[in-house]
C-alpha cells in the first residue's frame, strides 16, 4: 500500500492507495508525525511512501517517513516520471501541475490529454499522445481575480464568489460578479477551443478547488477528476518502484 501526502501553501492532503485504487483521501492543516503512527496502525502494510511539498517542512517529519517505510520519495526536478518533460525551465515548474499531468496520463494513456487546475491560479497543462509533457499556461484564479479588483483600485468592494447567471451586472457588486466569473469562463472555453485546433480527439479534466463552478457553464466537454494530483503522485510512486 502506499501513503501520497501533498503539502500545498495552505494546507496538506493525504491519500491512501492500495493496487492504484484511492482508499481514502484527508485533507488536514498540517501533516504531522503523529499521522503517521496512526496511518500505520489503520493500514500495516503501508510500506511507501512519497512526498510533494511546496514549502519548507520539519526535519521530524522527514525522519519519521524515512524510518517508517521501506520507500520514501521526496518528488523534485530530478524524480524519474513515467512521461517525457519537454518543459525548458524544469526546476521551476509547478509540482502540482507535473503530478496532475502523470495522473491524466496514467487516466488517458496515448491520448492527448488538456489539464486545468483551477485553484489558486488557474493552470492549463499538455500532454500528447506520444506521452510527452509539453508545458502549459497559467492564469489568475478566481479568488485571485476579485482580490484584483479590490486591492488595485481605489473604490472597488471586495465581492466573494457566489451564483450569478447573467451577462451583465445592475450593481458594482452584479457587475464584478459578471466580469470575473463570465470572463474566467469564456477565457477557459476558449482555451480549450484553441487547443482542440492543434491535438485531435483532445481529452478535458478538470481538476482544482473551483472545478465544480465549470459545472454546466462551459460549451465544451470535460471529465471532473478531484483527486488527480494524487493519482499522479502514486503514480510517480509506482513508476520509480518499477525502475
């Protein structure tokens, strides 16, 4: 079995994977030794292990994975993954946006494959049918976006994302809803289109913490995959244990 922890800015998340299939998936506000005695209790056979963070973490940590599982993998650069990284600047590039790639990859093998994780910021990653990782986009966020407005002008309110249908607004409130929530909409439809132009029978996740606001709002056709990131992960996992 094998333990996938993710640590994001904000907070952590935690999966549980037994033959490829997820068992179960926590997100907590920090992923602690402590977690991993009870983990080990729930599921003896957990045996490795692999670690994605974006941010500095306890040297405790480190050790408690390391002695508590006969493989433990720290996913950088250098990780070996089961695609070919075409992207010039590997270093930098996101390790959320590369494990969500592995994971559309290990869905939708020898396929061209469009990836948007809409979260903070909103990614759009390539993979080809020739399993190779081509790089991508990346755009403000939602949130992102209504901060935009209010912290770089002098009288715009600071409005939270909530339902709103209609094409154009009545009130300064109505009209940043419209403007943000269509605009990110229309910039992904057509993000989308553009894409299918050059990658025949394309395949759309969609994946992030806003991917349910694209529910019913977007023209074009795309899979929900919540746990994508972490599907990658053990696939990345997987991958190096084979190699």
């Amino acid at each position: 079995m094998n333990l996938v922890i993710d640590i994001g800015n904000t907070r952590a998340k935690f999966s549980v994977f037994n033959h490829g299939e997820v068992i179960i998936t926590v997100p907590v506000e920090e992923f602690l030794p402590k977690h991993i005695e009870v983990l080990k209790d729930e599921h003896p056979s957990l045996d490795k292990v692999i670690l994605s963070s974006v941010k500095e973490y306890s040297p405790q940590l480190k050790e408690a994975l390391q002695n508590n599982f006969k493989t433990f993998i720290e996913l950088d650069h250098q990780t070996p993954i089961p695609l070919e990284n075409k992207y010039i600047s590997k270093k930098t590039l996101g390790k959320d946006r590369i494990a969500a790639a592995v994971g559309a990859y290990d869905l939708y093998p020898d396929t061209n494959v469009l990836i948007i994780d809409a979260g903070t910021a909103i990614t759009y990653d390539m993979v080809n049918d020739k399993s190779q990782y081509l790089g991508g986009n990346i755009s403000p966020g939602i949130t992102m976006r209504f901060k935009a407005l209010h912290q770089f002008t002098g009288k715009l309110p600071l409005v939270e994302q909530k339902p709103y249908n209609k094409l154009y607004g009545l009130t300064t409130e109505e009209a940043i809803l419209a403007g943000v929530q269509n605009g990110v909409t229309y910039e992904v439809d057509k993000t989308i289109e553009n894409f299918k132009e050059f990658y025949s029978n394309l395949k759309v996740i969609i994946t992030g913490g806003d991917a349910e606001f694209f529910d019913k709002k977007l023209k074009n056709s795309f899979f929900v995959h919540f746990n994508l990131v972490a599907l990658g992960l053990n696939r990345i996992l997987e991958h190096n244990g084979e190699n």
